[in-house]
C-alpha cells in the first residue's frame, strides 16, 4: 500500500512520472535520457527535503506505517527466529514480539515492539502499545536468556504503554518498574535499538541496555508531542510546537551526551525506501556494540549499565542574585 506523508508528497509524484515513462517505453520509443534527467531532479529533491526536516516531520516520519518494524528487522538480520508466547500469568500480548534467534550463528535475545500497517493487524498489536502482560513475557525471555548467557537485543517502536482500564488493573506501572530494576541486574550484554517511537515508560522498559543506539529518523521522548501539547496547552493539536520545545530527534539526544551512544544511518529518504539497506545498518552497529561488550565480565556489565544510566542525571543550581 503506497502511503506518504506530506512533505514527501512532491518526490512521490516525481518518482511516479519516472514510473509511468519506464512503463510507456519500448523499443521504438526510448524515454532513458527524460528519465535519467528526472531520476537526477528526484535525488536533488530527496536530499533537499531530507535534510531540512522539523522536528515534527521527523517524528511523522518514526511513525511512517511503512516503516521496517521488529518482525523486519529479525527476517533481515537474525536467523533461526524462534517466538515465544505468553507471560504464564495472563496471557500473550502480541504488541511485544519475543523470542530467539542467532546473529551469526551466535544464538541471542531479541525483544521488540511491533505495531500493525492495516487496521486489522493494528488492532490485533494493539498499535504498538503494550499491556503488563507484555512486559513480562519480555522479562521472563530476558532472564531465559541470563540463563543460558546469551546476548538480549531490544527494538523499541511504541507510542508509549497502553493505558487502558484493564491495563492498570494488572499492574501496568508494576510491571515496567519491576522490568527496570531486573534489566539493570542482567549479568549479560544488552543492546538497545530505538527503530521508531521511543515513548515514555512503554519504551524504557525494554530500553535499560549497555548500548542505546537510535535510528537517524526515530525519536526518544517522555511523552508525545501531542500529550505534552494536551498537558501543557489543554490543546493536543499544537504537537508540532511541543516537538519542538521537546527536543526528541536522534540527533537532539546525541547532543546530551549522554542518553544514547550511536546514531545509525539510514537510507536516503527514510527506513522505509530500503528495508534491506537499513537492516544491514542496524546489524553492522550490533555485531560491533556486542563485539566490545563481549570482552567485559558479567560484574562489568552490570556496573557499566549503572554507571550509563546514573550519568544521565544534570543538576543546574539556581543563580544567586
């Protein structure tokens, strides 16, 4: 299904006159030079608009329903994938995908949201937002794999916990506290990768890593743009200003220092365009993350994911006039 945001709309209808000559062509009528002078003009306006982007349109862009989500990402680079279902207390909750699989043959963790492109599949991932259920099905594969000594990758893309009545009856906040405190015990490596939306509580309980990587497009964020705008301004609809003064873009968190501690590239244009292209990315960033954290003792990991989390804390004191 084609879709497009708004500001990528006059690319998608230059790269649709591009379609249109190569289908009219033939052997008798050769439209190659009409269509090499186009292709030239679209990557001019595909570097142009990519590289002038809001901090809103970045975030329209982490939410791209064409965007590579978890299930992407483990066909492109793990193999050998195994899920597995259920917390053994409530039920499953499919808007965390879990499970096991290898990366390059070493068998590993992986852990990671995965929202719904049509409206069935949406509901049935219920958008991407997790119920306590999926946190503990995340815990449970977690200490499975401190088990056996085995590598937890992490790909976070939700808009935030879900909130529901039912959600809060079964210990929602519990359950995200509870995945704080044992992600920061686990005596294995752990590699976080933010894909998309990085939201709230939702996505820090499964984002306590010794290595937090985001993609160039994605953000990580407290709160929506639009809760922020809801709160601050009783108005949802100022959400491009809120993203602004929010400062949630890969490369305004890069700028703190501290947060995150790799930007991965992306295809021109977005994740979307390439999902191969972006998947061999990401792989590249965690064979070389889990590389170093290989050569640290479980006693270091642990200290080392302490000390991240720790550093992250900046403390202003008040001029005195």
């Amino acid at each position: 299904m084609q879709y497009f945001l708004d500001f990528e709309k006059p690319l998608v209808d230059l790269e649709q006159k591009i379609r249109e000559l190569r289908d009219y062509s033939t052997d008798s009528v050769d439209f190659s030079s009409e269509i090499k002078k186009l292709e030239k003009k679209a990557d001019k306006l595909r570097a142009e608009i990519f590289s002038n982007l809001s901090r809103w349109q970045r975030t329209q862009l982490a939410r791209h329903q064409n965007r590579p989500y978890t299930l992407d990402y483990i066909k492109n680079i793990f193999t050998d994938w195994f899920e597995v279902h259920g917390d053994r207390n409530y039920r499953d909750d499919p808007a965390l995908v879990c499970g096991f699989a290898r990366l390059d043959g070493q068998p590993c963790a992986v852990i990671g949201h995965q929202k719904g492109r049509d409206t069935k599949e949406k509901v049935y991932r219920n958008f991407g937002m997790p119920n306590p259920e999926g946190y503990r099905k995340a815990l449970r594969v977690m200490q499975m794999a401190e088990q056996f000594g085995l590598p937890v990758f992490t790909f976070v893309d939700t808009p935030g916990a879900f909130p529901g009545i039912g959600a809060e009856e079964r210990g929602q906040a519990e359950a995200i506290a509870r995945n704080l405190r044992e992600m920061a015990a686990l005596k294995v490596p752990i590699i976080v990768t933010i894909t998309g939306e990085g939201g709230s509580g939702g996505a820090l309980a499964i984002a306590v890593g010794n290595r937090v990587l985001m993609m160039q497009y994605s953000v990580y964020s407290v709160i929506s743009p639009e809760g922020c705008a809801a709160i601050l301004w009783s108005d949802g609809t100022r959400g491009p200003e809120a993203a602004e003064a929010l400062k949630l873009t890969a490369t305004d968190i890069d700028q703190l220092g501290c947060v995150i501690d790799e930007i991965i590239e992306e295809p021109v244009g977005g994740a979307h365009n390439d999902y191969e292209l972006a998947a061999s990315q990401v792989k590249q960033a965690l064979q070389k993350h889990l590389a170093e954290l290989q050569e640290l003792s479980a006693d270091e990991l642990i200290e080392q994911r302490y000390q991240k989390f720790r550093a992250m804390t900046v403390i202003q004191e008040p001029q005195k006039n």
